[in-house]
C-alpha cells in the first residue's frame, strides 16, 4: 500500500523529491521519498525494457492487425507518409513523457505526475486522469487479444473458405486468449523478461521474413515507387480529402502504447535514468523496424477494392495470402505475426497490471486494498508460505514488503484477475456490433492519449518547473516545442480517432469509442463523487481527499 503521510508532512516531502530526487542513493529511498514502499522486485534493466517496449508495440500486429482502416484511407500513402508522420508526431509525445518519468519515477505515472505538477484541484484531476489511464491500458490489452481472435479466426477462413465464424465463436477464441495470457503473467513472473526478448525476436524475425517472402514472390505483381510511395484513392472512405487522416489509425494504433512501460518503473533499476532513455529509443527503433514491414507491402499490395472484402474485417492475412499466391505460404506469415501479438500480449497485460495495482495502493478504486495486494501466486497450491520462499526474508525476518521485493515470484494478483475480468466483459460488446475491434483499438488510442496530455498540459501551463529539475530533461529550448506539438496532436486525434472508417454509417458500423469511453470515465466521476472525495486516504505522497 502507498504511505499515507499526513497533511503536515506533505510539502516537506515534495520537498524533499525536489532536493534529492536525482542523487539517491538507493532507487527504494527515492520511492520512498515519493510516498511509496518498495514491494514489487527490481529485475528490468534498460535493454529489458526496451525490449517490453517494443514487445508491447509489435509492430508486424500493431500496424497490420487494424491495416484496413489505412485502405479505407486510401492506401499506400497512408500507409507509408502515416507511419512516418505518425512517428515524428509520437516522438514528440514519448520524449515529454520521458522527462515527466524522470522527475517522478514511480509505477503510478500520469496520474501521479498530474497530482504533483497540478497546483489547483490536485484530487479530481489526478483522479480522473487515473482512471482513464486504466481504461486506456486496459483496452489497448483488450484490443490486442480481440486483434489476435479477428487474425485467427480470418487465418482460418483463408485455408477453410466454407468457415465462417459468428460473433459467439469470435468471442470464445478471445476468452482464451485472455484467460491464457493471465495464466502466464500471474505464474511466469520471473520469465516475463525472457518472454519479451522473445517476442522482440520474433518481431525481428517476422518483418525479415516478411520483407523477403512478399519481395521476391510477389504473386499479384509488384508496383513502382509513385504508386507505392503515393497511390492515394479517396473513393472508399467517403471522407473526400479527409481520407488520408482516416488512414493514420493503424500507426497511432502501434505507438499509442509507448507510455505502458512507465508502469514497470517501480521493478527497474535506476528508473528515473533509464526509463527516459527506453522512451526516447522507443521510437526511433519502432519507426525504422516499421518502414522495413510496410514497404514490402506497399509495393505488392493486391487491388484495395478486394482487401475490402478481407474475413473478419483483418487485411493481413488476406493481403499476405494473394501474394504469396498459396493459402499455405498466407498462413505460414500470419502464424509468426500471430506468435508475437500473444506475446506482445502478455507485455501489455504485465504493464496494466502494474497500473491498477498502483492506482489501488492510492486507495483510488472501489475495494482497493483487495487489488492492490502482492501475492506470490504459487503459495496458494503449496504449504510454503511466501516468506519461505523468499530466501532473503527467510534468514532476516524481514516486512512483507520486503519479502515481495525479494521474491521473484510475487505479483498483483489480484490485480491481474480484475483486469482480466473486466476484458471478459467488455469483449460481450462484439456481441451486437462489427466494428468492435475498431472500437477497442480507438478506445485505447484516444485514452491513453488523454491519459498522456493531461501531465503534460499541465507542466507547460506552469512553464516547466516541475520538469526542469528532472535528471533527465530535453531542455529550455527543445522541451516546450515537444510539449506544444504533442498537445497539438493529441487534440487532433482526439476527434479522428472517434470517427468512424467509412461513411455513410450504420448502427453495426459506428464507431462507438467516443460512447465506451464516456461512459467509462463517467462511472468513474461517479465513484469519485459517491465515495472517493469522502475518503481520507488518496496519493501516497499526503493525505489528500479524493
């Protein structure tokens, strides 16, 4: 649980992060000056979070699992001048948040962030900008696993046209995914870092082999450059000249997520150094891996009028399936995307987990002591109780949270279980529309998104004192400009991504992110106005009302 300081004591700490915030001696002193107990076991390192970084991203799904919304944009211009517009557009916003992380490097972010930078009505702003953090990282998982069912279920009918499935048997495959995707994160703790190498192995892998299959095979035949490069048809999204900007949701889909991994701060060794540093290479990496997997496309892409036509909604596969001219050779490409979206996955659900727990240590959601408990998950199937397992707190009678931070095995359990369960319940909305994946992949584009320009907003609007002072900055000169832009960008995409692909609109094609999202956040100013402004506990850093 957070510390509860009192009211008394609470600007001497802020204080006191100000003064030694950068020249702590130990990463849990530094955490416990921010208002924290150190419960969770550091064992990420800079090349570890990258790697989650971009396991989280995967690319070859990030970018291909929503593809079609670039053919409604109007095709290999939106795919490739996107992908880089995009790139420069979240580069500006990951290296904001990197000096946010930086002066502040605990696992609660934004929200965290917001309460200390925010110099009027602290509670309700850091409130709600928790809360739509949660929605934001828990809806990127959702649409991820919903994004492998739709891939899977679409490779299916590729090798079997006669299957057809219905929105019950797309929902089951989803169940599975999401249930088996706990399974791992609450039991292979200590190999959650291994998983990720793994995964950015198989993302290397897939865009090599990718760009090699469908360069040399190219069985619908290969365009030039002007018509790779800078084909642009407006005919099928209805939008007119807006058509390209309709295009953009596949990239800002893929690096919507940069912020998860400020969630792993508090299991990373000198965060407020090297999380910055793993934001700001995120996208340079991300970006360069990216151009290698949609130029091979663009320059094979069959007639976008069929990609239209794609099972499941899901142009990959279908796109990979005509040229490579072979159901098998479609088939083989789509299973080592597939491969790397479980594990991707299993990143992104490691991350949310982390963001609940934090959010619950602040006694921020209902039942809050309950998620926000560390257990060691394997303790319940043995006699062995966790402090026996952990062989430092066996010899020294240490506190539980000490015994957790030593134990490899210990995770929010509890946490984990709710995020899952309420993914098994949002994912009944495919039930009664077709554009659920859309929906997921806009609701979580656009909530993070919020979740990111609040902290933001709010350090330009106090002229970037707070941030100034971090160990790592991008200056006077460089940080307002990155600031304004990333604003600026949020702001759009804000309206873009809450419009839907293709017009005219029915009810089983709107998108209904603007509504999931509202209605989400709404119950959360609920809460707040029911119970959490009357509680006395709040941010570990004082006793704040919420």
């Amino acid at each position: 649980m957070g510390i509860k300081k009192t009211a008394a004591s609470q600007d001497a700490s802020q204080d006191k992060v100000a003064e030694h915030g950068a020249d702590s001696n130990s990463d849990d002193d530094r955490l416990d000056i921010l208002g924290y107990k150190q419960e969770l076991r550091r064992n990420r390192s800079l090349t570890t979070l990258l790697f989650q970084s971009l396991a989280i991203a995967a690319i070859p799904y990030g970018e291909g699992g929503p593809l079609i919304g670039a053919i409604y944009g109007g095709g290999p211009m939106s795919i490739f001048v996107g992908w880089i517009v995009v790139c420069i557009l979240y580069q500006c916003v990951a290296l904001s948040l990197a000096e946010l992380v930086s002066r502040y490097p605990t696992s609660a972010g934004p929200y965290y962030w917001s309460h200390q930078i925010a110099r009027d009505h602290k509670a309700i702003v850091s409130f709600l900008t928790g809360w739509v953090w949660i929605i934001g990282n828990w809806t990127a998982i959702l649409s991820t696993n919903f994004g492998f069912a739709s891939m899977l279920s679409a490779a299916i009918s590729l090798v079997h046209p006669s299957w057809d499935p219905n929105s019950w048997e797309l929902l089951l495959i989803f169940y599975a995914v999401c249930i088996g995707t706990f399974l791992v994160c609450t039991f292979g703790n200590r190999f959650l870092p291994h998983i990720d190498f793994l995964c950015t192995v198989l993302t290397a892998l897939a865009i090599i082999v990718v760009l090699i299959a469908l360069s040399t095979t190219a069985a619908t035949g290969r365009h030039t450059a002007a018509y790779a490069l800078g084909h642009y048809d407006t005919h099928f999204s209805g939008w007119g000249g807006f058509t390209f900007f309709i295009g953009l949701l596949p990239a800002a889909y893929t690096f919507c997520g940069i912020g998860l991994v400020t969630s792993m701060t508090e299991e990373c060794v000198s965060p407020a150094r090297i999380v910055p540093q793993v934001l700001s290479l995120n996208i340079p990496v991300l970006g360069l891996a990216g151009l290698l997997f949609i130029l091979p496309i663009c320059f094979t892409l069959p007639p976008m009028e069929e990609i239209l036509t794609a099972p499941a909604g899901q142009a990959l596969p279908y796109i990979f399936h005509r040229v490579m001219g072979t159901a098998a050779g479609g088939l083989a490409l789509t299973t080592l995307v597939l491969s790397l979206t479980l594990f991707g996955s299993i990143s992104a659900t490691v991350a949310g987990s982390r963001a609940i727990y934090a959010f619950a240590r602040d006694n921020a959601v209902p039942c809050s002591r309950f998620w926000a408990r560390v257990h060691d998950p394997y303790a319940f199937f043995t006699s062995t109780s966790v402090s026996e397992r952990s062989s430092s707190s066996s010899s020294s009678g240490s506190s539980s949270s000490s015994t957790h931070k030593n134990n490899p095995d210990s995770v929010p359990f509890n946490a984990l279980l709710g995020g899952t369960i309420l993914q098994l319940l949002l994912g009944l909305i495919n039930l009664g529309s077709t554009s659920t994946f859309t929906a997921f992949v806009s609701v979580s584009t656009i909530a993070l998104s919020v979740a990111y320009a609040i902290p933001i907003a709010l350090s330009l609007m106090h002229r970037r004192a707070e941030v100034a002072r971090a160990p790592w900055s991008c200056g006077p000169l460089l940080g307002p400009v990155v600031n304004v832009l990333s604003l600026a960008w949020i702001a759009f995409g804000l309206v873009l991504f809450s419009l839907p692909t293709a017009l005219p609109v029915t009810a089983s094609s709107m998108n209904y992110a603007a509504a999931v999202l509202v209605g989400l956040w709404g119950l959360a100013f609920a809460w707040y106005c029911v119970y959490g402004r009357k509680d006395a506990g709040g941010l570990g850093l004082g006793r704040v009302r919420w």
